[in-house]
C-alpha cells in the first residue's frame, strides 16, 4: 500500500537542511522559516503598488496575495515534506507565474493568433490547467520545469531593456538578475550538492533560495509592471522609488504613478 499523499516524507524531494533537528512537528526548520519572507513581502508590495494597481488592474493584487499562499504552501511543504505540500508549493507557483504573464507580458509578445489580452488571459488559463495536470506525470522533474521559466522572463528582460532608457529602470532590471543568480545558486547548490554543503556543515542553502527567490520578484514583477504601462496605461508618468530607503535606493521597489490626463480609476 504505497504512503497517503498527505504522509510526512511521502515526496520523493528532500532538501538538504538535516530533518527535525529543532523540533519533532517541523522537519526542515530553517527552510519552513524563511518561508516568512513572503508573508512579509506580499502585503508590502500590496500596498505600495496599490496606487498603480488603481490604474491599471486589480488583478495585481491577485498576484501578491497568491505570493502569500505560496509561502505558507512552502511552510506546510517543507513542515512535512509530504507529496501533497510538494504540489501545493509548486501549483501555487505555476498559476502565479501565469498570471504574471496574463497580466504584464507585452501585447507585442502574444503569439499572432491572438489580438488582445482577455483572449490571451483566456489560453494563459487553460496552459496552466494543462500544465497543472502535467505536473502529476514526473513530480520530481516539476521544480525544474518551473525554474526553466525564468530563461524566458531573461529573454522578455533583454528585448524590453535595449528599448529602455531609463536608468532607474534598467539598473533594477540587473539588481532584480544579480538576486535571481544567487538565488539560483543556492537552489542548485542545495539540489545537486548537498553532501559538500553537508561536510562544510552548511546545509542552509534552500533557506538562502527563499529569501533571495522572494525579494527577485519583487524586483522583476515591479520591471514588468513599468514595461507593461508602458503599452497599456501610456498617459500616466511612471517614477521608481524605495521602499524603505527612498533615497538610498534599497529596499521594495514600486512604481509612483501621476495622470498626464484623467483617465479612468479602478478604486
Ligand atoms: C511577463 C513575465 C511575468 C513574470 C512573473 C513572474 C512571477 C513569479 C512569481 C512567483 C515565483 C515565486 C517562486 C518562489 C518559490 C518559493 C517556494 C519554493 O522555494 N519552492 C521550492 C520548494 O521549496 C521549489 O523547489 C521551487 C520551485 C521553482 C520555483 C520557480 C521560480 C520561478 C521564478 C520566476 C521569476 C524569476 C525572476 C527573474 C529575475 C531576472
Ligand atoms: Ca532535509
Ligand atoms: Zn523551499
């Protein structure tokens, strides 16, 4: 009788950090901990990009509440390293990579058969119904497939930023890479080299992905939102600014957001 779903070590994925060393309920404790991080930036970038949501679309919110649900899926997951928070924790994560690209991938970049963005939000939908269903065929290949992903979002970045020229713009398009690189470093490192890490006694890198993977987003998403108003909110003037190092320029990227004419409001 193979184990429930739901059983503790049911996943066939255990991730480096040593199981239950801090306590008997949580198996990787560092690496449920961190999962914080998304449960702090989530509600941040809500609210500092709620000016611009107004204008643009609710639905951005949409894509900062599902950041919550995935770090508190990640929690769970990395809690019980069962099957079932394996696929909560990286569902959750296909559907807000879709609706990442449902919302800002520019109009330019639809496939041709498609001519506006409710049709192209519609095929987005059924691709992550497919791929949701796909993802039950070879589980363990899953985080992989996802992270692939991110060798499009680099190829959006580089053909919106040789059409970029605002500096603010194009030095957060590098920090946002710089913070996907270490990050993918250490999942990697976490994933294929854990008994060099495990002699080193630093089997902490997963907990490093989470935090650097969370703040990457940010970062990207906010690229994403500036090239997206770019196509589709075009008469308001859009200024970077830091949250909460304003002058520094460190810390939560937003946009600020002024109407060169009243155009209409969500809220
Ligand atoms: C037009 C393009 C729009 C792009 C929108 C991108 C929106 C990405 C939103 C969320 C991704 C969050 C990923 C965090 C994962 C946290 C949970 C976790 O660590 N899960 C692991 C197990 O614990 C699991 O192994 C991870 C699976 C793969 C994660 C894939 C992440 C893709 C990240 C895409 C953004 C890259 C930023 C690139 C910056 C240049
Ligand atoms: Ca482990
Ligand atoms: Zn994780």
């Amino acid at each position: 009788m193979p184990p429930s779903i739901f059983a503790r070590h049911s996943s066939e994925i255990d991730w480096c950090e040593a199981n239950y060393l801090h306590s008997e309920y949580v198996a990787e404790y560092y690496n449920t901990v961190t999962n914080v991080a998304f449960l702090l930036v989530g509600p941040l970038m809500m609210y500092l990009s709620h000016p611009y949501a107004c204008r643009r679309s609710l639905t951005v919110h949409l894509v900062w509440i599902m950041f919550i649900m995935i770090g508190l899926f990640s929690m769970y997951y990395h809690m019980t390293l069962s099957f079932f928070g394996q696929l909560l924790d990286e569902i959750s994560i296909l559907w807000v990579i879709c609706l990442g690209y449902a919302i800002w991938l520019p109009q330019p970049y639809f496939p041709r058969f498609i001519k506006d963005r409710n049709k192209f939000g519609a095929a987005v939908f059924l691709v992550a119904v497919a791929s949701t269903l796909l993802s039950f065929v070879k589980p363990v290949i899953n985080a992989y497939v996802l992270n692939s992903i991110t060798f499009h979002i680099l190829f959006l970045l580089v053909k919106e930023l040789r059409k970029c020229d605002n500096r603010d713009i194009i030095n957060l398009t590098f920090v946002s890479f710089s913070l996907w690189l270490v990050a993918i470093s250490c999942w990697l490192s976490d994933r294929l080299f854990c008994n060099f890490w495990e002699r080193l006694n630093f089997s902490y890198l997963h907990s490093l992905w989470h935090i650097f993977i969370c703040l990457a987003v940010a970062h990207v998403n906010t690229v994403f939102a500036y090239f997206d108003a770019q196509y589709e909110i075009p008469d308001c003037t859009l200024q970077l600014q830091y949250w909460p190092f304003k002058t520094k320029k460190i810390g939560l990227p937003y946009l600020t957001i002024t109407m060169t004419k009243d155009t209409t409001k969500n809220c």
